[in-house]
C-alpha cells in the first residue's frame, strides 16, 4: 500500500484511475477470462490462450471454471485462479504446469480464538464460511470488489508484488487473502466482512427488527462484522518493516422497543501483525494499537477496504461498512 492517497484499480486493463481521500492499496487486476472482451496486451492474449491449454489438457483442472491470469506484470510465470478457489502456475515459455494451490481462509486468523466472534456466525453453521466466490444479479459482493478477483500490487511498498484475493459470497461474506508469489504461499488472510442481517417478518415475534437469514421468523438477531487494514510503520521498530493492523468491528441489532434503530457497536478489536514469513500476530495490547491509528490520524473510513467499485457508486465509501445505522461514530466521515 503506498501512502500517496490514490487507489488505482484496473479491473480490465485499462487503469482507471480513482482518487479517494484515504488510503488505498494500489492494486491492478488481472486479465480476466471473458472471451477477449475487456481490453488486454498481446502477451496478456497469447498467454491467456497458453495457460488455459496447458490447464484444459489436465484431467483435474476444470478449466471452464477459470476467471483470470496475471503474470504481475513481470517474468513468465502466469498465475490462473478458478472459481473452485484454486490457484494455478503456468509456466509460459514452454506451456509447461508448475503447481495447484487449494486455497482456504487463512489458517492464522481461523485458528485465534479472540477472533472468532468477529469472523463467524452464532446462529449455527447452516452454510459454508469456507471461501465462496458468487454473485447474485440482485446481491452484489460487498463494494462489488470480488468481481476482480484476482489482482495484484506491491501492498507495503517493499519492492516485492503480490497476489491479491477478493472473495465474496455474495453479499455474505468478503474474504481478502495476499499470496505471495516469493513465498508460494498465503501470507495474510482476513474476513472483511461477514453480514446476515434482514428486516425481520415479525419483529415483535423475533424480538429484534433486524434479524438472521437463516428463518425471517427466528429468534436469531442478524450479525453485522466487519474488518479493515492498515498498512504501515507502526511500532518505532525499524527492524520490522511489513506491518499491519488489522480493525474490527462487530455490529448487533437493537431489540424491539429499544429507543434506537438500527445496530449497536457490540465488540472492537485492533491487532498488529508483523510480517515474518507470513504475517504473524503480535502480542501488542490493542489499546496501543488504537493509539498507533490516532496518533497517525487514521480513522475506520481510511482503513482497506474502503472504496465502492459497484457501478454508479464508484470511488465512494462502501455504503455497508460505513452505514449510518450501525450507530457508531467511527464509521461516518
Ligand atoms: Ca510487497
Ligand atoms: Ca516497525
């Protein structure tokens, strides 16, 4: 992430160019596999005919699955994801098959415990939170950000690019991971959003006016959660370079009767990650992490993601995470 206030996206090839007053990761998308439509180089189009062949030719590739290539601009080594979540290495130069990466939610933030009210549901397991990548013609991903999957950018400014993950379940779910191509591994993952939230049928029956999916009329109250991450020098340590904080925040439903509408601020949390190989979490207690954000002036709205890629909303705040009926200062402006 560079500290220059730009966020750059080019979903097509075709670097448009979005200004925003907040911080951004400066990420370029792949070349996208939609029969040649959207804009491309003619080595984006030779290779995208050279992965796909290499890919199709294997018995366990489905290849109609695939969604896009990126070379990250550099080398010969191409970089295919597919909608069943694996990540495929294609050697260009020779059209020869490198590996497979299955890729999952990323084991660190699965596995920590503190997280867990932040990054899944309560009401019972009735769908996947694996990784999902869907889109609904009348639920879009949240932001829209994971119809560009696949994209890529140098998210500390280190010199060194990365892979870059948006994955949503509709508007579910929005996983982002950062694979490293250096490392040929994940090395940061995060559940930026997690939403089961609709007006309930009956409310008076429910007890909350908001409530879960899973049955309009159940007693479950809907679950608002989100997270973003800030990208920077934070702890006065010039040893550690890569570093991230990652903020969250976990929104419930005012019952019926309340005097407010909407969603109270139910839970926060501020981790530091420094990376080590992966990004691994730091002991830092999270009332210093909140000091670090302040004292850098770095408010909810400054932290990744933040900018809507939805058609007619493009460059504004994404209206879920920062939404006047969460009921919390820190998401508005
Ligand atoms: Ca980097
Ligand atoms: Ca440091």
């Amino acid at each position: 992430m560079s500290m220059n206030n730009k966020f750059r996206l080019c979903v097509f090839g075709c670097f448009a160019v979005y200004s925003s007053n907040s911080l951004g990761l400066d990420l370029v998308g792949a070349v996208p596999y939609d029969r040649g439509i959207a804009p491309r180089t003619n080595e984006q189009r030779e290779a995208s005919y050279v992965v796909y062949d290499v890919l199709a030719a294997r018995p366990d590739v489905n290849e109609l699955s695939l969604l896009a290539l990126t070379n990250l601009d550099q080398g010969n080594e191409w970089y295919a994801f597919s909608r069943e979540m694996f990540l495929y290495r294609v050697k260009f130069s020779d059209a020869s098959y490198m590996s497979a990466l299955s890729l999952t939610r990323w084991p660190t933030e699965v596995n920590d415990e503190s997280l867990g009210a932040f990054t899944s549901n309560y009401s019972g397991d009735w769908y996947d939170y694996g990784l999902t990548l869907d889109t609904w013609v009348d639920r879009k991903g949240i932001g829209c950000l994971s119809d560009a999957p696949l994209r890529y950018g140098d998210i500390e400014d280190d010199g060194i690019s990365e892979l870059v993950l948006m994955l949503g379940d509709v508007d579910r779910t929005l996983d982002i991971l950062v694979f490293s191509p250096e490392q040929e591994t994940v090395t940061f993952g995060m559940r930026a959003a997690f939403q089961d939230s609709f007006p309930a049928e009956f409310p008076d029956k429910a007890g909350y006016e908001y409530v879960s999916e899973i049955d309009m009329r159940s007693p479950y109250p809907a679950e608002r959660i989100y997270a973003k991450v800030f990208v920077g020098e934070f702890d006065g340590d010039t040893e550690t370079t890569n570093e991230l904080i990652v903020w969250r925040k976990r929104f419930n439903p005012y019952p019926v009767g309340s005097s407010n509408q909407g969603f109270y601020l139910d839970q926060s949390s501020f981790e530091h990650y420094v990376q080590v190989d992966e990004y691994q979490r730091q002991a830092t207690d999270q009332a210093t992490v909140q000091q670090w954000l302040a004292s850098k002036n770095l408010r909810w709205p400054d932290g990744y993601p933040n900018v809507s890629e939805c058609e007619g909303q493009e460059g504004e705040l994404i209206p879920e995470m920062h939404d006047p009926l969460l009921n919390d200062p820190d998401v508005l402006q």
